[in-house]
C-alpha cells in the first residue's frame, strides 16, 4: 500500500508531496497506516477546496492498495471526510514518506 498527501497553499505557495510506502515500513508502522487508512472516508462529492483563499491549505489524498485499487479525494483546509485529518498528519508528520516541496 501507498499514501500520498500533496498539500498546496498557505503564504508562500508552496506544494509539499509526502509518499509513504507500507513496504518500506516495520511491523509497527505498517499497523499504524492500516489503521489510519482503513478509518479514513473517501466521500464520491468531495468537500470544497480552499484554492484562491489566501492562507489556507488545499490537500489531495491517494491510497493505493497492492491490488492497485486507488481511492482518492480532495479537501481544502478545516473540511476533511471523516478519518482523513489523521491519516495526513501521519504521514506529513512522521519520519515514514520520502518528501518533494516546489511551487504552486
């Protein structure tokens, strides 16, 4: 499984990409993710995006599991679905993903 959060915005227009691979984490951390990931929604009518906004955080969220189905949505800062304000500060937190910042 693969979590990807990409997070764009905020004063300086930075976009910050954060992958985290299960494969590539130990016994522990893979629980954790599941966990995570498993009590995360992924609604089909994404909450609204905050782009144009000035301060505010957009976000895209993608997990794909290693069957290859991907689920996938879209918030703006302060209307995640259910379960995904966790799942992203997990990962953009932690010490797990492999990182890219550049410019929106």
């Amino acid at each position: 499984m693969k979590v990807t959060v990409v997070r764009a915005g905020g004063v300086a227009g930075m976009v910050l990409t954060v992958e985290v691979d299960a494969g590539e984490l130990d016994a522990e951390a893979t629980a954790q993710l599941t966990g995570l990931v498993d009590a995360c929604e992924f609604p089909e009518t994404p909450p609204a995006a905050t782009k144009g906004r000035a301060d505010t955080f957009d976000y895209e969220l993608a997990v794909e599991r290693d069957d290859g189905a991907v689920r996938r949505t879209r918030f703006g800062q302060g209307a995640a679905p259910p379960g995904a304000d966790a799942l992203v500060a997990w990962v953009l937190d932690g010490p797990h993903g492999h990182r890219h910042v550049g410019r929106w």
